[in-house]
C-alpha cells in the first residue's frame, strides 16, 4: 500500500532545447507496486510547453491546475483544471500552457513510456 502526498517528491527538469518550462514527477510506479504503468505529475510554467512528440503508447490525463492547450495533429484543444484527456498512441502531440497561467496535470503512461 502506498500513500503519500505529491508536494512529498521533487520536480525533475529535463535538459532539453526543445521544451520549455516543464518538468516532471514520477507519483507511482513499478518502484511502488504498480508494475505496468507509471503516474506521474507534469508542470508547464506559463508559456511553457513540453515535447513535440508521438510514440506507441497511449497518455491519460486529468488536469489539475490552470489551462492550456493540447495539440494533437495538428488540431487544438483547450485543456483547463478540472478536465480530462486520452492521447492515442501513434498521434502527434505537444501541451502549452498559457501566457498568464501555468498548467499542471497527471498523465499515466505504460511503463515504456516512462523514461
């Protein structure tokens, strides 16, 4: 059994050029029991955004905090606190927050898709 709380585990940033004031917790995973998918907890700082990317596994998101916006090819939703989303595999995506607003969110991903 695993409870916790997430303020309890730091925010990493990657090293990236071609994101932008995002980072990223991992919340569960197979350290904690849950052996086939990852929960984790991204931040984008206002007018951040993460990477322009597609892969072979599905996200499921539930927004947290502040708005923004999903691209999936190429077409634009507006995601805010509150909301929910599913990225199917193989689609090309990318989240922004907003100018005045950060956007912070859960996304569960398979294990493979935690790096």
């Amino acid at each position: 059994m695993i409870v916790g709380h997430k303020d309890d585990i730091a925010f990493v940033r990657p090293d990236d050029p071609s994101i932008k004031g995002a980072e990223m917790k991992k919340i569960i995973g197979s350290d904690e029991g849950w052996e086939d998918y990852v929960m984790r907890i991204v931040k984008l700082e206002p007018n951040g955004y993460s990477f322009n990317h597609n892969h072979p596994w599905p996200h499921i998101n539930y927004y947290i905090k502040g708005q923004g916006i999903l691209t999936v090819e190429g077409k634009e939703y507006p995601v805010k606190e509150g909301g929910y989303s599913l990225v199917p595999a193989n689609k090309q995506h990318q989240w922004r927050s907003l100018e005045d607003t950060g956007l912070e969110f859960i996304c569960i991903v398979p294990k493979e898709g935690h790096k």
